[in-house]
C-alpha cells in the first residue's frame, strides 16, 4: 500500500513541476502581435513587405509579428469597425485622412518616444497632431505627369499643351489622358480632382476655413472639367482599368503617383514609361501616403512599438524603399545608383517632395470624408451638365460650412 | 396495448394548451435573438449620436437624426429612388416571371432543358453577377456596346450616365431575380384545374378571357406573395448596386441601404446610419400591411373579386 503521505508529495511535486514549466513556457513565449495593411496583398508588393515581417521576426526573440491582409477597397471600413468594438490589428497601415479620423476617437497610441531620436522626412509632419506623432509614413508618393515615351513625342509643360497633346492622341480607342471621374472611385476621384486643384494653386481649404469656391480652386477644377468635356479620357473606365490600358500602349498621359510605375511595370514589364512635372502653372501637386500607426486597443503596445523603432532602422527603410519604386519611406533614404539607372524617373517624383501637399483640407483633416464627398457629389453634377461648375462649387462651400466642428 | 399507450400519448400532447408554444418556441427564440435584439440596438443607436470608432459610446440625440435626415436633399432623393427601383424591381421580376412561366407551362418541344436553364440567373451569385455585368456595361470594351453598335449611348457611358445606370441596375435585378419568380409562379400554375381549361375553351373563351377567369384567381395569391417579397428584397438590396455603381453617378442609384453604408462606414455616422435603417423597416413594414390588408379584403370579397 502506498503511504499517503508519499502520495501528497508526490501529487505537490507534481502540481509544482507543471506550474513551473508553464511559468518557464509563459516566459519564453514570445508576444505575438499583429499588422494590417492592404500593401500585404498585393501580388507585387505584397510578398517584400511579408518578407520584411519575417526579418524581423528572425532578429527578435521576445516579439512575433504576423501580418493580416485587408482589401484596399474595404481596408478603412474594416479597420475602424473592429476598432470601434475594441479590438483590431495591432499595428495599422491607414491612409492619411483615416489617421485623422483615429485620433479624433483617441483610438491610436503616440508615438513620440518610438521616433525619439530618428529623423523622418517632412511628409511625416502631416501625422503629428497637435504636437504627438501618431503615425509614420509607410509609403509616400508623390504626383508627376507619367507619360508613354513612344506616343509623346513633345513633353507637354503647360496645361494647354496637355490639351493639345490629349486631343492629338485620342483615336481609334486610344486615348491622350485618364483620371478618376466616377463616384464608384470618390476617393481617387478626391486624388485626381486635388492634383489639378494644387497644380493651380489652390487649396480645398485654409488655416480651417473652406476655400471651395476661392478662384484658385475653381480655375483646377475648371482645368480637370475642360479635360473631361474634351473627350480625351476613356469615360467609365476606372484606376485599374485605365492603367492597364496604358501598359498597353492604349493611354498616353496621367498623373498619377510615384508607386504606379511598379504597378504598370506588373503589368507589362515592357511598358515605355516617362515622367515629367505634371504641366500646371505652380508646382504644387499632391501627395498620398500609407502610415503606420499603433492601434490604443493593442494588449501588447510595447511589442508594436519594438516593431516600430526596428522599421525605421536604416535596414527595413532601404529594403523597403527599393521596392517601392517611385516612393520614398517614412526616414531619408539615399537612392541607389542602380536604383537610378532602372528607373531615372524616380528624381521627378523626389524632386516634387518639398512642394507635394497630402489630400487633406488644412484643418479640417477630421473632416475629409465629408468634405471629400460633398466636393465630389457637385463636381460630378458639372461634369453631368447639372449645374454650372461655379454654382457646385459655391454649393459644396456652403455644406461644408454647415459641417458640425 | 403498445397501440392504446401511444394514441394516449398523442391525445395528451395534442390536448395540451403547451403545444403551440412548443412548436413556435424555437422559431421564436431564434427571431427574438438575431431580430429582434439587435432591431432594439438598431432603434437605440438611431436616437443617439454614435460614431463607428467609438460604438459603445452612446450619446443620446433624441429625433435629432431623423429631423436631420427628413431635411437633407440626398436622403429625400434615396427615399424616390427606392421606390422607384422597388416598384421597378417588382412590376419588371412579376411581369417577367408570370410571361415566362405562362410560356413554360405550355408543351413546346426541349421544355424540360428551358425550364433547367430559366434557374440559371437566380443561382448565379448576387457579386459574380454584378462584376460581370459591370465589364458588359464597360463604356471601351463591354460586350452591349459592341451589340448597339452605333445605337450606343454618348461615350459608351451607361453606369455612368444619371440617365442610364438605374437602367442598367434594373435590367440586372430584373433578369437575376425574374427566374424565381417564374419558377414559383409556374408551381401555382400546376393547380389550375384542366376541366375548368378545357371548359373555358369549349365555352370559347379565348385566350384572355381563360387567364383571367380559370388562371388568375389560382395564382393570385402567389402573385401577391412574390410581389411582397420582391418589394422587401428589393428595398434591402445592397451588394448589386454597391458593385456596379456604389450609389453613383450624382447620387441617381443611391438607394436607402447604400445611403445607410455610405453614413456607416464611410461617414462613421452610425446613429444617423440606424435611422436611415429605421426609416427602411418602416417603409417594409408598411408595404407589408397594405398586403394583409388586401389579401384580407379579397379573402372578405370571395373568389368573385
């Protein structure tokens, strides 16, 4: 017979081996957290950026990150929809508006001591609010005039010379220009609509006062108008469509951003491609990002900002530069000679930056959506032959100053 | 003895004042959990200023979101809109189905192999469908454009056109949705009986006077059924016209759900989100009524009205 005795201690030993061994297990788990962008779906990008996780997972014992792929079209919806139920990844890829967005509903962490010391490029100011750093840019890409070098042959430098050069080029289902100009894209149309506006120096607003119907915003928006009355772009045809078309020798000009080139090349490896300043009388242009930031949900906030000091190391921002193609990171990253010499185009896009504005309203960032879709909505009725273009403009001025603030 | 025990049973339970509670329990339960709870959070948040970033915060708004919306042009506009695709949706699958299964119901040599091909649209999933027909409408390379050669609208532009794309929108509802219709239509046809046919002809009425006398006071009441449920359907409709036009161009296919999106997950509006969804209940609620209350009236009237 077994002692009792016996049996207890060995039924303590027992429990306390198990214990331990999940203490020790407990210890050396590493924290798994997560991240979310619609870049880790892509077919082109998608695979370096997963790569650039495993790096980092490679080089750290103490955190794991695993990726979580979310569509472009549905990647802010879904985003917000779990965060506003108190979960969600715990690092985010949003746009910029959307980080606006996020702040307002205190639903992202600072990042104020992961940046300390690191310095990022310019673009990134647009994500400090009120002072805190609440994102760092993932991809930034600025706007120029991309072009097929075999269709133009005299680079349009003025906007009625993109109108000669669009007119000239358009027959037998070729077309001279493509932009966004459907409510089924509201937000690339938001893009396209902004470049034209910038490009004339105008603004959608100023200091927090709307400027829609300011004369700078209306000579942009009449210029994107003239465009479209012209009959040069392929009508109903969206971002997707249009630039596979150009990749396929159907589409001469756009303006578009500095990340489409890779895209295009996706397409076809062949396509001719040549970029130049996108031909409006300023400079200014527009200038569209993906950012990280850390989700308040987060149940591991030290993990993400680990992961967040290690991205912007010197190692990640390179890798990630170099396949971004036209596209800078969120730090400065010298580009490569071979860089250069694959794609010369690259030096217009960088040589826009200091002038590139985000696709936001100066201070009324919060309110994008809004404002964007109130815009859109009376353009649309011009571009239909609803309404005069001034009258929608001074319309969508007088909605967005009824916006609640 | 076995026998005796069990008719006992049966008596027992089917005299029990439990038994009706019994069988509705489950299904109650059911509509009490995935309807009408979240129906009760739907009528909470329409009364409250609720943002999607933050939707446990619950500020309360009174009718401030239904005042608000019974003054915006976009809602009103929504509101015309839904009729009218609703009523479109509802006169286009009812006609459509009742030709197609009076043409079905006749012999005609391959019946069989046309009836299995009519199902084929309805079977289709909702977003194959409208990715599908997005491309046909596409103004350079869609396949109706080619078809209407130069009778093509101005640019190719149909999804695109304020005039055209609830058209279009319609036509793809219409034809998705016709093939039930007809196929539950072409059931109650085999009820009619085929002396009161045979009958009719004798008595030589044509061909008019035969649907309308022997085939029509069969069907009518299915008729009505598909009619309320196309018209509950039909207002509830989101992924079709999301995928085809998201509510575009100008706002001339924004039905009352895609309304509700748009304020939900674009706008992050969610109280004004749930009242646009109130509103919608009430509005299919409302047709349901009239329906009873026809039904009933007819019921009332006899098979003469």
């Amino acid at each position: 017979m077994i002692n009792r005795r016996v049996l207890g201690l060995g039924g303590s030993a027992f429990v306390a081996t198990l214990q331990g061994a999940r203490q020790v297990r407990a210890q050396a788990a590493p924290k798994t957290i997560t991240i979310a962008a619609s870049m880790l779906g892509e077919p082109l990008r998608g695979p370096k950026l997963n790569a650039i996780l495993e790096e980092f997972n490679a080089s750290q014992k103490d955190f794991v990150v695993k990726p979580v792929t979310v569509p472009f079209s549905s990647f802010g919806t879904a985003m917000f929809t779990q965060m506003g139920a108190g979960g969600g990844p715990d690092i985010i890829a949003f746009d910029q508006p959307n980080i606006y967005a996020a702040v307002a509903a205190n639903r992202l962490l600072s990042l104020d001591e992961a940046v300390k010391g690191i310095t990022l490029l310019p673009g990134n100011n647009s994500l400090k609010i009120k002072g805190v750093q609440y994102g760092v840019a993932l991809d930034i890409g600025n706007y120029a005039l991309i072009y097929n070098p075999e269709l133009v042959k005299k680079i349009p430098t003025t906007f009625a010379e993109l109108m000669a050069e669009a007119k000239a080029q358009t027959a037998n289902g070729n077309f001279g220009y493509a932009f966004r100009h459907t409510r089924a894209e509201e937000a690339g149309m938001w893009y396209d609509l902004s470049n034209f506006v910038y490009g004339y120096g105008g603004n959608w607003s100023k200091d927090g006062t709307p400027t829609i119907n300011a004369d700078a915003t209306l000579a942009g928006v009449r210029a994107y108008k003239e465009i479209y009355d012209a009959g040069v772009i392929p009508r109903g045809a969206d971002a997707a469509t249009y630039r596979r078309m150009f990749a396929s020798g159907k589409i001469a000009m756009m303006v578009d951003n500095g990340g489409v080139p890779t895209v295009l090349k996706g397409t076809n490896p062949n396509t001719p491609i040549g970029v130049a300043l996108a031909p409006f009388p300023t400079k200014n242009i527009g200038q569209v990002m993906a950012a990280l930031a850390v989700n308040a949900n987060s149940k591991a906030p030290d993990a993400a900002m680990a992961f967040m000091r290690w991205f912007l190391g010197k190692g990640p921002q390179t890798t990630v530069q170099g396949f971004l193609g036209g596209s800078t990171v969120a730090t400065p990253v010298p580009r490569t000679k071979e860089e250069l010499d694959a794609s010369p185009y690259i030096k217009v896009f960088d040589s826009v930056s200091d002038v590139a504005l985000p696709f936001m309203p100066p201070g009324l960032e919060v309110q994008t959506p809004q404002i964007r879709g109130i815009v859109v909505e009376q353009v649309l009725l011009a571009l239909q032959g609803q309404v005069e273009l001034k009258a929608a403009l001074d319309e969508a001025q007088k909605r967005v100053l009824a916006l609640p603030r | 003895m076995n026998r005796s025990n069990d008719a006992g049973v049966a008596r027992a339970i089917h005299g029990s004042p439990w038994l009706p509670y019994a069988l509705i329990g489950p299904a109650a339960l059911y509509l009490l959990l995935f309807q009408g709870l979240p129906l009760l959070q739907e009528l909470r948040l329409s009364v409250s200023h609720t943002s999607l970033l933050d939707a446990a915060a619950f500020r309360f708004a009174g009718a401030a979101n239904f005042t608000e919306l019974f003054n915006d042009p976009t809602f009103l506009s929504s509101l015309r809109i839904t009729a009218l695709y609703v009523a479109s949706c509802v006169a286009g699958t009812v006609g459509l189905g009742l030709g197609a299964a009076l043409l079905m119901n006749r012999s005609f040599p391959g019946r069989p192999i046309a009836r299995s091909l009519l199902i084929v649209p309805w079977a289709a999933p909702p977003v194959a469908v409208a990715m599908i027909a997005t491309w046909m409408f596409n103004a350079q390379y869609g396949v109706i454009n080619r078809a209407l050669g130069p009778f093509a609208p101005p640019y190719g532009q149909w999804l695109d056109s304020p005039s055209l794309a609830l058209v279009a929108i319609l036509a793809v509802t219409i034809w998705q949705l016709f093939p039930f219709t007809a196929v539950v239509i072409l059931a109650a046809l085999q009820s009619v009986p085929q002396d009161l046919r045979e009958a009719a002809v004798i008595d030589g009425a044509g061909l008019w006077m035969r649907f309308r006398v022997v085939v029509w006071p069969v069907i009518a009441a299915t008729v009505g059924l598909l009619a309320l449920l196309m018209t509950i359907w039909s207002i509830r409709r989101f992924e079709l016209i999301w995928l085809m036009t998201q509510g575009g161009p100008v706002g001339t296919t924004n039905t009352l759900v895609i309304d509700l999106y748009r304020r939900g997950f674009v706008l992050h509006e969610l109280g004004k989100a749930a009242a646009v969804g109130i509103v919608g209940l009430a509005f299919s609620l409302g047709v349901t009524m009239i329906y009873f209350i026809v039904t009933e009236r007819l019921a009332k009237a006899g098979p003469s009205a």
